[in-house]
C-alpha cells in the first residue's frame, strides 16, 4: 500500500513539507509507504497542450518529475499534494505539474485512487487554494479523503507549523483516514465499476452553428 505526497513549495523543507511529513509519518505508522517528491524548487513547466502524451502515454518534457511521479502513481493507492498559498491560490509550481500529471495520465489509472491536498499559508487564502487543488481529484473519479477540519496549517517556519495544534492534529486524522480507506479498499477487492459510453457535449448548440455557416 502506498500513497505518492507531492511538496509544489519552493522551499524543500519549509511549511508545506513540514505538513506533509507530520502526515509521511502518521501514514507509516499505519503501514503505508509514503514517498515524498519535490517539485516546486525547480521552474515547471506548464502544459503546452502538444498532444505527446496521447501518443506515448508520458509526457514530453522531460526536465521534471512529471513522468516519475505518474509512473509511480499508477501502481500507488492515492495521491497527496501539498502547495503554499500564492495569492490565495497554488503555487504556479505545483499548478503547472499537476496539470500536466493529469493531462498526461488515462483515467483509468487515476479512477478510485484517493486524493487530498494540503495547503499552507502565513494567514489567509488558503481555502481558495485548497478548492483549487482538489477539483484535480474530483475531475478524476479519484474520492477526496478528508479530515476533521479543512486541510491547511498556518505559519512562517517550521516550528509555527508544529506550534500549529490544530493544524498538526488535521493533518494526523487526514493520514488515518487515507490510510483506514485504503485498507478498506484492499480488504474489498472489488473490481472498479464499468462505465457507460463516453459523451463529449459542447456548450454551443449545433442549430445555431448550422445558422451561422
């Protein structure tokens, strides 16, 4: 059993990581393997919208962790990604990353995986932000785990986030309730759902292009 925790920070072992090591931790007490990858010290670059990873099923830039990560996740139960708040939003780090994450991937190998984000800020944004991230999950077919409260710790260092109780409470409850979902799913072994046939349905009626040619 293992869960992929992504750190879109531009600090390697600032708030956000602090965050998601308070939850690597809780998770391997449960038994889970909890990788953490870095990815926001290093530009990211966006999606180009090229179309390369439908023919090759990777994406085609290559200067990242991107590919790791995908291929990691495949074969992983659920999905973790952490961001600072900038401007009550993502970093555009980790907005870049996850949009090529998931525009490089099939369905089918994110469908009933679990996801969660988690965001940190020095005071404010940070619901925004984490709305933001967890529409990547809910696109996705991916269930979002949650916690007792939403997923954000507050601070400027480290010691803030640890000094944070609550936060660092929500982030514990996040990991069990992963890690107690998880287990529960693999103690199942249903086999996933079959969907019905896929519906592509524009916004704009085919009467008035018809009108308009």
């Amino acid at each position: 059993m293992k869960v992929i925790l992504v750190n879109g920070s531009p600090r390697a072992d600032g708030c956000t990581f602090t965050a998601l090591k308070i939850i690597q931790e809780r998770l391997m007490e449960n038994g889970i393997e909890a990788p953490i990858y870095q990815v926001g010290s290093k530009p990211v670059i966006g999606c180009t919208g090229c179309g390369g990873c439908a023919r090759t099923g990777k994406c085609v830039h290559t200067g990242d962790a991107v590919n790791e990560v995908a291929s990691n996740l495949r074969a992983a139960d659920g999905l973790i990604v952490g961001s600072p708040v900038h401007y009550a939003s993502a970093s555009g780090a980790v907005t870049s990353f996850m949009d090529r994450l998931f525009y490089s991937m099939r369905s089918s190998d994110l469908k009933l995986k679990f996801g969660a984000s988690v965001v940190s800020c020095r005071r404010g944004g940070a619901s925004a932000a984490f709305d933001q991230l967890n529409k990547y999950f809910t696109i996705s077919q991916m269930p979002v785990v949650s916690s007792c409260y939403w997923n954000m710790v507050h601070g400027f260092t480290p010691a803030d986030v640890y000094a944070d109780k609550e936060g660092v409470r929500t982030m514990q409850v996040l990991a069990d309730n992963m890690a107690y979902l998880i287990k529960m799913k693999h103690a199942a072994n249903l086999p996933l759902p079959e969907e019905p046939p896929r519906a592509w349905t524009n916004f704009v009626r085919e009467d008035l292009l018809a009108e308009n040619k």
